[in-house]
C-alpha cells in the first residue's frame, strides 16, 4: 500500500510540475484575509470546530490543482474524508479566515487527520507516505 502511495504522489507531483501554472496564481486562489462580520465568525467557527472533529476533512476550492492532489492521495490510501469545497459555500471566506487563526494559513488545501492540522498539500503529501487508512478504526494511521 505505501509503495502505491509512493508511486502515485511522485506521479502527480510530476505532472503537476509539468503544468505551466504559475505559484503566483495558485497564491491569489487562497486570496487575502477578508473582512467577516462577527455572527458570520462565529457560525464559521463553530462549524470548522465540529467538522475537524472528524477522522479526515479536507478543506478545498474546487478549482484549486493542489486540493485535487491532496484529494487524490486520499483516495489512493483508500481514506474515508469529508471534504468542503470552500468556492461552493457561501461562507467559505469566513471558514478560511478562522482557519488563519487556528493553523497559520488561509490557503487550500488544508488538511485535518485526527483534529490536526496535517497543513497544506506539502505537508499532507509527507504525511501520507508514512500513513494508511485502518478500516478497522476508521482512521489514518502512521506505518513504521
């Protein structure tokens, strides 16, 4: 399973390298910090707070090449994940303004495994070459 793993993340990031999109552009995808009115923080917080209390959640944009990687490898360990396209939500500004606060960034993808933050696609990608997805706990876990 982790040769599998290993095979389809070196896949994808060279195909990804091969595409002539710009680490500019895919920095204005997560876009700046935006101004949420106070009762839109707080449903936004409330619902980041219950839905990372999930095995696996992932918070994407649609669009976003890097969610599709991150995606991707979690359907290769076969994991069981929830995931939030944030361009299809009409709260999806406040969501990745309070996830600024909890995890340093506002950028997609942003990946949580047992309620933490495993980071972006780099982060999550270093992670799930040691990771596989137990049926059995229904939950990610790290191989030696």
């Amino acid at each position: 399973m982790v040769t599998v793993l290993r095979r389809a993340l070196t896949q994808t990031f060279s195909s990804l390298q091969n595409r002539s999109l710009s680490l500019s552009k895919c920095r204005r995808m997560g876009g700046g910090s935006s101004k949420t009115d106070p009762a839109a923080e707080k449903m936004a917080q409330a619902f980041v707070d219950e839905e990372i209390k999930k095995p696996a959640v992932v918070f994407s944009k649609s669009y976003c090449p890097f969610c599709k990687m991150a995606k991707a490898v979690l359907n290769e360990v076969g994991a069981k994940y929830t995931v939030h396209e944030l361009d299809e939500r009409g709260d999806g500004d406040a969501i990745q303004d309070y996830l600024l606060k909890i995890t340093g960034a506002r950028s997609v993808p942003r990946v949580f495994v047992g309620q933490q933050c495993i980071g972006g696609v780099r982060r999550h990608a270093k992670f799930m070459r040691k990771a596989h997805w137990s049926h059995s706990s229904r939950k990610l876990e790290l191989s030696n």
